[in-house]
C-alpha cells in the first residue's frame, strides 16, 4: 500500500509540472522525469502537509517542484494579505529565478460543459462555481493582489492544471471561452441515470477518485474494479449522496465526472 502511494505522489507530481496548461497563454516550464523526482524526499514532504484538499494538495506539488527540485529561492509560500485586521487574500508564491522575481497564482480547476443559457456554458461539480468566475478572479484579484505587496516582481503568471468534461452527446463547441486553452485536457461527463453508457467502455476497469488524488490516473491496478462493480458503486453512492463524482477510466476516458440528474441545479 505505501509503495502504491509513493508511487502515486510521483505520478501526481509528474502530472503537474507536465500536463498541458489549461489556460492560455501557455506556461513554458520545461518537462520533468520521474528520475529528477527523490520519491521518499517528497513522500515526506507530503507526509508534513497531509489533508484531502485537491487544491492545497496541489499547491505542495508545486512548491515542492519549485524548492527541492529547481533548488530556487521561495520568498513568500500562501502568503496571507492583510488590509488592517481583515484579511483580503491569499499570494500563492513569490521565488526568485533567472527571470528575476516572480509571482505566481496557482490553480487545479476541473468545469463541466454544460449549456444551460446562464451565465457560463462552464459550471464546476460545484456549480457555485464556473470557468469565468475563476479567471475573472485570478486574473483581475489574485495576480493583482502581490502589487502593493512586492511591487518589484519582473513577472506575475497564472500556472494553472486541470481539465474539461464534455458530454458524449453533446460534444465540443465551436467557440471556447476566453483564454481556454485549445489543447487543453479533456474528459466525459454524464449524470447518474446515464450508467449504462459506462458498460458500454467494458472491458475497461476503472475506479472512483477519492480526493486528493484526482490529478494523475492510479498508478496501482489493484484499485481498479470491472465496470460492473463500478457502476454498482456508483448507484450505491448516488442513493445516499447528491455530490457529483470523479472516477477514472485508465486507457479510455481517462477522467470522467457522473452528477446527479439534478445537476447544475444546486
């Protein structure tokens, strides 16, 4: 079991720095190999940081990768911004490279394509949440925020992981929203009545993600299920539970999302 975990925080770490921006402009960050990678060193690292968070999760990859990887010189890590006693936000990370100093506004994000005559075609799980909302904030409130705080950086970027689920008969649009990436990552999505189209992926074999593993494909086969059981899993938790779930289809669909019939509703 600790071997598959180490492993999957591999796997995890890799994923970050390697997958496609799901932003644009583009990150060009290099790649990283999983022999660049000190997999007991990062275990622990994560072993000091544990909770089930996929964003926070995520951040530690980040900040792993930038300190014990780059080797480069964080100068402020979740930095809380205060206005007087009230808090007004957070700066994910300022470090010094040969750029100069840099500040940079992390993200996992994962929106469903949805088209629903809102105000977003691009709802999150969460349906409080979509795709514009995000990079309104990111762009307009976060990446600003360091301003007045480090009024010296030389480069402010928007590093940002993730993917977009499309409906298997609906498909993609012709248009993608503002700063969506054209290769960005993509998955299916489908609501708890529409089961059965997961037996048609059979033989596949696929398991349901617990948080906060929601980033690279299982690395331990021994967690994957045949579609059957899967499926049975899946009505098990949508007779109890109205939360969407993430479940992954190594070689097939990869990542996919079944909501509630209920949803975007909230």
């Amino acid at each position: 079991m600790m071997a598959g975990l180490v492993r999957q925080a591999v796997a995890d770490l890799l994923w970050v720095v390697n997958s496609p921006s799901l932003i644009e402009p583009a990150d060009a960050v290099g790649t990283l190999r999983a022999d660049d990678v000190d997999a007991e060193r990062l275990t622990a690292f994560l072993a000091e940081r544990p909770g089930h968070r996929v964003g926070r999760y995520f951040e530690h990859l980040v900040l792993f990768w930038l300190r014990e990887i780059r080797g480069l010189e964080i100068i402020a890590s979740g930095l809380q911004v205060q206005d007087g006693t009230r808090t007004v936000g957070e700066i994910d990370f300022v470090f010094r490279d040969t750029h100069g100093k840099q500040h940079w506004e992390t993200a996992v994000k994962f929106f469903l394509h949805c088209p629903t005559g809102s105000s977003s075609d691009y709802p999150g799980p969460n349906a409080s949440d979509n795709f514009e909302r995000k990079m309104a904030r990111l762009f307009d409130k976060q990446l600003r925020l360091g301003e007045s705080v480090f009024p010296d950086i030389t480069r402010r970027r928007a590093f940002v992981r993730g993917r977009m689920f499309y409906h298997p008969d609906v498909g993609e649009p012709t248009e993608r929203p503002k700063r969506l990436a054209a290769d960005h990552q993509r998955g299916v999505w489908i609501r708890e009545s529409e089961l059965s189209w997961l037996e048609r992926q059979e033989p596949a074999r696929g398991c349901i993600a617990n948080k906060p593993q929601w980033l690279a494909p299982p690395v331990d086969p021994q967690k994957l299920v045949p579609v059957r059981e899967l499926i049975a899993q899946l009505t098990q938790h949508f007779e109890r539970s109205r939360h969407p779930v993430l479940i992954m289809l190594p070689g097939t669909v990869d990542q996919m999302f079944v909501v509630p019939d209920s949803w975007p509703q909230i």
